[in-house]
C-alpha cells in the first residue's frame, strides 16, 4: 500500500510546486501563499521563469537546461518575486519526471543576510586589529591547538600561508631571553585561571624586533576547569620606543640638573665672596681714610656699594629662579586670601604710612605647593604694591572669575601699569619695562612666577595700560 503524501505536500514550509513541459505552474502547495503571499489559484497555469528576477533568468534557464539534458536533481539559487513586489532569494531543488518538473525551494533570504551583516561585522573587525594593530587569539589547552587572527600573523611576522603554529613553534618566535618567561605565566594561567599581561619582544628576519603585549584570560567549562585561553595581542613598539626616548631625555634632565646644582653652588659661593670683599673693602677705605676723599669720592663708593647690593640680590634672584625650575612639586590645600591677607599685612608694616585699599576675595582655595605658590603671590603683591607707590592712593585686588574649564585667579593694581605692545616682555629674565631708578628690581620676579605656574600646569597673562593699572591673570587646574 502507498502512502498517502497529500498531507505532506500541503503542510510542509518548504515551498512545492509541479510545472508541466512548458514550464506552466499545474499545482503549487499552501507554502507559496504563506511565503510568497500567491494564493495557489492565482499561481496554476502561470509561467513559472515570469516570476524571475530578470537579471537571474539567464542563469535560470541554463540550470533547468542541465536538467533536462542530464535527468537528475539541479540545485541552483535565485531572486523570486513576492505579491507585494519584493524578491526572496530562493533555494531549488528541481527533478524532471515524466511530462512533469518537480520542484522544491526554501527561503534563503534571511540567512543571507545574517551571513552579509556577519561578513560585514569580520571585515570591519579585521579592519579595527589592522588599525589598532590589535590580533586577537585561542589556545586549546587539552589540543594545543592555536587560533590566530589575521592581524596576530602579520604582528608576529608569520606568513598566514603556513598556518597556525604549534605552541612551541610560538615560543621560538619570541627573543630567546623572554621565552621562559612567556611559558611560565602562560602555565601559571593554566593552572590557576587567572589573567595575564605580558610583553616579549618577537624577532624579525629582516628587522629589528618588535614588543607586543599579550594579554590573556581563563576559559572554564562547568566543572570550574580551564579549557582554553583567550585573549589579544597589541603592538607597543612605538610606546617603548617613546618610553626610551623619555628615559634618554630624564637622564640627560637629570645630568642637566646635576650640572645647574654645581652652577648655583658656585653662583651662591663663589660669587658672594669676592662681593663681601669688595663691599668690606669699600666700606673700610670709607671708613680708615674717609676725610682723604672728597665729594665726588664718597659720592663713587656710594655708588659702588648700591650696585653690589643689586648684584647680591640678583644673585638671590637668579638662585631662586634656579631653586623653582628643580624642586619637587607637592601639591596640597591652599588658601590663596589668608596667603594673601598675611603677605599684605608684612607689606604694611614696611610702609604703614602709605594709604592703600586691598581687597580680598574670601576663601580662594587651590591645590599647589604651598612654598611655590607663597613665591607667585608675594611677587604679584609686591609688584603691585611698588608700582604704585608714586600715587597718592592705590587699590589693590586679589579676586577670581569663571574661565573656560578653570578658574581664572587675578591681582590687579591701580599703579603705573605698562603699554601692551610689550606685554610678552614681562615674563623674560631680565626684563624690564621701567627704569631702576624710579622702580627697583632685577627683572626675575615674574619670570619666577611663570615658571611656578607652568610647572602646575597653569598658566600666565597680563593686561595693563599706561598709568591706568596693571591686571595679572593666572590658573591653577
């Protein structure tokens, strides 16, 4: 007795059909209205190559004309057009028998688009290693079986011709003073499933070697064992190449900073001894044979005494300039208005006769070496508080006002500021925009102060006008 196969063909979800010699549809199952959306009426006797894709019928006709010369299954795939206008890419399968085709097709549509997005998703993924120069890998640990992306070949130097390594075709790839190493941390990983972070420098045929970092984490099954490894392989030949250069230039600061310790040695010593001497012997000629000079005698030791009291406090100056640039940094809380209100309270003692309005911001608080950030704020008060001693009343301000992403902290002053068109020259050694006569200093203050500023990551502006004051800006981040 034969089976009855009439439930099959209409409750299959593979799409059936029976085409006679002309290629006309003589009986089509449920399938082609629940995929396609035909009710099987509006299919029988229609064409069935009409509801081709035209750029696949070509392709079509050649498949169903093996089919014919040859008498067995042809399998082949094309576009089918849908009721609503769309096309379903189509999976046959196609049989003559007789004056009849038989045929069968499944929807490939979906799966081929999850193969285009999983293509799309490995390219771009190949791409990003490529960039980052990023490889990722798998090791089995019961095979010892290597997986490599492609990028982990081209890292290590490996033709991807010759396939994966075995492990200890890995380890020869590495310079022979990491090897060792590498197994040990690999086999430490092995044992106790916890990750890895290693370097190893791998060598290269015709170039120098290279460093990778490798990095690796456990993969258990459930029992808690480690099955296999995983994990990436970066290329940080750059970043050691720069962490070499920066060891190279910290070495060379260091001898540069060893050589400015002997200079300022021998600037505080050596220098300040032939000034005492010459100061000593000034003041003893003045004072054993005075009544044998005149005026105009007294009048050139005077002189010769006031300079070396300049060169001694520029030496000072330039010592503390020096002092600034090699002490270390150690940043804490400060108050910047009881720093300020204690610095101005020493200035009025200097000068209590002097009438001046200081204004201070409350509570301004930053973090900054509080022995560097006393030297900025003292420089700027007493900058302020000198020039404006020629008039007759003076105001002077420590305040704050929102920056772009810092705080912008300010000392300003009512006094005889200067012309802008020589504000760069401010922060230079040596540097003055008023004579010595009428303004006493040595022009390293505020270069002082910009070396202090920088070295927190700050920095240093000013704005000023002739006999209209002078504002200097600065940030702490």
């Amino acid at each position: 007795m034969q089976p009855n196969l009439e439930p099959f063909f209409e409750l299959t979800l593979n799409l059936l059909c029976i085409a006679d010699v002309e290629g006309r549809f003589v009986r089509v199952n449920r399938a082609w209205e629940t995929t396609l959306g035909y009710p099987a009426k509006d299919l029988e006797g229609q064409i069935l190559l009409d509801f081709v894709h035209p750029e696949d019928r070509a392709p079509t006709l050649a498949a169903l004309g093996r089919l014919k010369e040859q008498e067995k299954v042809e399998g082949f795939v094309n576009r089918y057009r849908c009721a609503d206008g769309r096309y379903l890419h189509l999976e046959w399968y196609t049989q003559p028998g007789g004056s009849f085709l038989y045929a069968a097709a499944r929807d490939l549509t979906h799966q081929l688009e999850i193969e285009k997005a999983l293509k799309k998703r490995e390219a771009h993924l190949q791409a990003a290693q490529r960039i980052a120069h990023l490889g990722s890998w798998e090791f089995d640990v019961a095979t010892g079986a290597i997986t490599w992306s492609d990028e982990v070949f081209r890292l290590l130097g490996r033709d991807i011709a010759l396939g994966m390594p075995s492990y200890e075709e890995l380890l020869q790839i590495y310079h022979p003073d990491d090897q060792a190493y590498h197994d040990q941390v690999v086999g430490e990983a092995i044992a106790t499933g916890k990750p890895y972070d290693l370097e190893c420098r791998v060598c290269h045929a015709d170039r120098p070697y290279t460093y990778i970092q490798a990095r690796g984490e456990a993969v258990f099954d459930a029992q808690g064992k480690v099955t296999a490894l995983v994990g990436t392989v970066l290329d940080i030949t750059e970043r050691k190449t720069h962490e070499a250069d920066l060891l190279r230039i910290s070495q060379q600061l260091a001898a540069s900073n060893a050589e400015l310790e002997a200079f300022a040695y021998s600037v505080s010593h050596d220098l300040r001894a032939p000034l005492r001497a010459i100061n000593g012997f000034s003041q003893a000629l003045l004072e054993d044979y005075g009544e044998l000079f005149d005026d105009m005698a007294q009048d050139y030791f005077e002189r010769i005494r006031y300079n070396i009291g300049r060169m001694s406090h520029l030496i000072d100056d330039l010592l503390s300039l020096s002092r600034v640039s090699r002490s270390e940094l150690k940043p804490q809380w400060v108050n910047l208005s009881l720093l300020a209100a204690n610095l101005i309270q020493d200035l009025q003692i200097q000068d209590p006769q002097r009438p001046v309005e200081f204004v201070i911001a409350p509570e301004l608080n930053v973090t900054a070496d509080p022995t560097l950030i006393g030297i900025v704020l003292t420089n700027l008060l007493e900058n302020a508080w000198k020039f404006t001693s020629h008039h007759p009343s003076a105001r002077i301000e420590l305040g704050v006002m929102a920056g772009e992403t810092t705080p912008v902290y300010f000392v300003r002053d009512d006094g005889a500021g200067f012309d802008m068109q020589y504000a760069k020259m401010l922060f230079g050694v040596f540097q003055r925009l008023h004579n010595t006569v009428e303004f006493p200093g040595t022009g390293i203050g505020l270069a002082t102060v910009q070396r202090i500023i920088r070295r927190h990551g700050g920095e240093i502006w000013a704005q000023g006008a002739i006999e209209q004051g002078a504002t200097f800006y600065f940030t702490i981040p």
